[in-house]
C-alpha cells in the first residue's frame, strides 16, 4: 500500500525525515553526475534529485534513462529548499524503476501536442485521451468533477431524498424521438434512456423525495461545444411541489455546488486561471427570473430573429445570457415549445409551468424543470394531443390514475455545469471520455 502521498510531504509535515514516494517522472533532466526528475501522484508534483555517488553507477544509469511516464518508487530525504517549486526537494536515497518506457514508443503527450490554435483540444489529444487523462490540467479537472459530484449528492441527503435509480434501456420517448438511440433488444425495439424521469415519477408516491445522478442519452448531431450524446445528468423529483418550489430547489443546488468549489477546489480553478470572484457571485446571489415572453421581447429588440412559439437554441442562449452576472431562470414556455408532461398553467392553457436555468458566460442552459401534468384527464389529453402513443407510456398514466399529486422536478447537466463552473472552452474538457456524433473511442 501506498502510505505517503507528495501532498503530504509539500505541507512539511516531513521535513528532515525520510520517506517513500510512489509515483510517475513528470520531467527529467541532469548531467553525468546528477539527475533531476519532477516526480507526480495524484495530489501533486516535486522535485527528486539523484546523485550518482550516492546510487552507485547502475542504479545512476538506470535512473537517468528512465523515461517520461516510467512508473517508481523511490527512497529520499526531505529538504526544505524554498527555490522548488512546493518549497521541498528529495534527495534520493534508493530509486527502482517499476514500469519503463520503451524507448522506441516515449510517451507521446508533449507541451506542443497540448493545445490546438483555437485554445481547444486537438484531435491528437481526443484520441489519446487514456494518455491525456494523466495530465495536470485533466486531473486537476476531474478532481473538479469528483467534488461537483459530492455536492449534489451531499445537498439532496442533508435534505432526506433518497437516491433512486431508473431502467437505461426504455420503450419510449421522454424529449422527443428525433434524439433516440435505438438498440435492438431480443428481437424488439428499444431505446437509451433520454432521462431518469418518467420512471421516477412512478416512485414519486412511495419516495416523495427522490433524486438520481446516472448517464442519459440523446441522438443529438449538434457540433457545440455544450453537447455530449452520452452526458451525465443530476435530477431530481418531489410530490407536493410547484414550479416556483422546483426553482428553489435548483438555485440551492447550483449554488451549494459553487460554494463546495471554493472550499475543495480553489486551488485547481485558479489553475485554470478562474476568477474565484465570479464563483463567489454565483455561490451568494439569488437568481432571478423572467417569463418566456420577455426574453423573447429582448431578443428581438436586439435584432434577433425568433418567433413567439420557439424554444430557444443555443445560439439565442448565448445572446440572451451575455450581459447576465448570475445565472437566470426562464419560465413559462409556450406549450406547443414543451412536451406532454409539462402541466399547462391553469391560469393560462398557452403556457406551461417550467423553467430553465441560464448560466452567463455564454454557457446557456445547465437545468430543465417544471411542474408535471398529474391527473389521468390531464395527461390523456396531453398524450393524444400531442401523438405519442399510450401503450409505452401506460405505466405512467396509470400514476396518475392511482392517487395522483401535483408534484415536480428538474434535470441538471453534470458536464456542463463542471465546464461552466471551470471556464472550460468546450465541455470535452471536462469529462474523461466524452461521446458527441464524431467519436465513440478511445
């Protein structure tokens, strides 16, 4: 087992004693008499220095050929030497080297096969994304998704939800079949689930409180940088909730994601080159809200083609949210713009009660969400207004049939609030191996 990590040490927790570290050469270079490495794990880096003297000749050579990437362990001392970087250098005392390189294959990331000339990933790095994976900026970022993860999960138990998990291979529709991937399934058709909610409204009843954070699924041939065909989606669903209610939920949830960051992950955003301020702003201000018709309204006072009925892309988004300082939820959408499990607005049958979360910075919308259609007469006329066929969805009328409450919830996209959150360029950047209509490997 592995007892010490190079975090530890780079606090001086052991300064003067000796340790044994485990990890990967980062950098090398040296003369014929001494050998520099940067040695890395995954809390950090040091400095390693390797006298031939004190190695004797063998164990010198293989040392300094060893390359890039090449696995060790090693044996040194601890210095205090405020000129390294973390303030702490290692004299090796012993070093093996446990997995080498081959010399004829180095390890092919380099500095100048990092960054494409739009300040994007190359195709070279998507395709080596198993390498790719063990460079800073990518570990930095998936430490970054592992605590937006925790978040989510840690904010739904202190509010007693119960996590909950739904089928991924369904029989219909829940965001429109135009997106559906279709399998074949034993001599039927089947389909990658869109979203974990039909089936949890069907344990709404029993749950109540319930939440999921599970992989969805859409056929989508949008080449934006905020789209994935496989995508990681928090959502959550509650009896005896409205819309207004649904919101409050969001606001939390993305602000308590926030505040998590700044506590767990200041470091790492500011290695992006993050301004912490905008993350406070977005952890401590409320979100405000406006109806369909006036983004519409402000959309086309500044030139924008669009017309009343039309959901909003993302290019709309993007013009919408660029003068935003905090995220904005847009509610109220056209009911011909939604679809059947949306509950029109009693108030109003054009409308119907749900709401989207626009995140600024250009990054449009992070969750979908509203109240549910919860009568059997309700979603009857729904479903046959609409078209969709009844018998997959039979399940979920006969919810409604056997006690039936207004209840509600919503869908947080996991990536793109880890991209938002990060200022990441292109939502790639910010899960381990991402899907879009071009790549399904490595």
């Amino acid at each position: 087992m592995k007892n010490v990590w190079i975090s530890d040490v780079q606090t001086g927790q052991f300064d003067g004693q000796s340790v044994e570290l485990k990890g990967w050469i980062k950098r090398s270079r040296g003369s014929s008499k001494i050998h520099f490495i940067v040695l890395r794990d995954s809390t950090g880096t040091i400095q390693c220095v390797g006298k031939r003297e004190d190695l004797g000749d063998e164990s010198f050579q293989n040392f300094k050929a060893a390359l890039i990437e090449s696995s060790v362990i090693l044996h040194g001392h601890v210095n205090v030497d405020e000129r390294a970087e973390g303030g702490h250098e290692i004299s090796i005392q012993s070093i093996s080297i446990i997995g080498a390189v081959d010399a004829e294959r180095p390890f092919p990331i380099t500095e100048s096969a990092m960054v494409s000339s739009d300040g994007g990933e190359t195709e070279f790095l998507l395709d080596n994304r198993h390498l790719y994976l063990r460079t800073s900026r990518m570990t930095k970022m998936l430490q970054v998704r592992s605590s937006v993860f925790g978040a989510i999960h840690s904010y739904f138990r202190q509010r007693k939800f119960t996590e909950y998990q739904a089928p991924n291979f369904v029989a219909g529709a829940v965001e429109g079949g135009s997106t559906l991937f279709e399998v074949p399934y034993f001599g039927k058709k089947a389909y990658l689930t869109q979203s974990w909610q039909l089936y949890a409204e069907a344990a709404m009843p029993a749950l109540e409180r319930l939440y999921t954070i599970a992989p969805s699924f859409r056929a989508e041939k949008s080449r934006t940088r905020r789209h994935l065909t496989e995508f990681w989606h928090a959502e959550m669903e509650v009896a005896w909730a409205n819309n207004a209610e649904i919101m409050q939920y969001g606001e939390e949830l993305v602000r308590h994601i926030s505040t998590t960051l700044l506590e767990e992950r200041s470091e790492e955003l500011k290695s992006f080159d993050r301004d912490l301020g905008l993350i406070e702003r977005y952890a401590e201000n409320q979100y405000p809200r406006m109806r369909y018709d006036e983004a519409v309204e402000t959309l086309q006072s500044m030139g924008i083609e669009i017309e009343w009925g039309q959901d909003l892309d993302y290019s709309k988004e993007k013009v919408l949210t660029q003068d935003f300082d905090v995220p904005h939820f847009l509610t109220h959408y056209p009911k011909v713009a939604k679809p059947f499990y949306h509950r029109v607005d009693p108030d109003d049958g054009n409308y119907v009660l749900c709401h989207d979360l626009l995140a600024p910075e250009g990054y449009g919308e992070i969750i979908g969400g509203g109240e549910r259609t919860w009568t059997e007469e309700e979603i009857l006329h729904r479903i046959d207004e609409e078209g969709v066929p009844r018998e997959p969805n039979q399940f979920y009328i006969d919810i409604r049939s056997y006690g039936g409450v207004p209840h509600g919830g919503f869908g947080l996209g996991v990536d793109r609030v880890c991209s938002w959150l990060t200022g990441a360029e292109h939502i790639r950047e910010v899960i381990p191996f991402p899907r879009d209509s071009r790549r399904v490997t490595p």
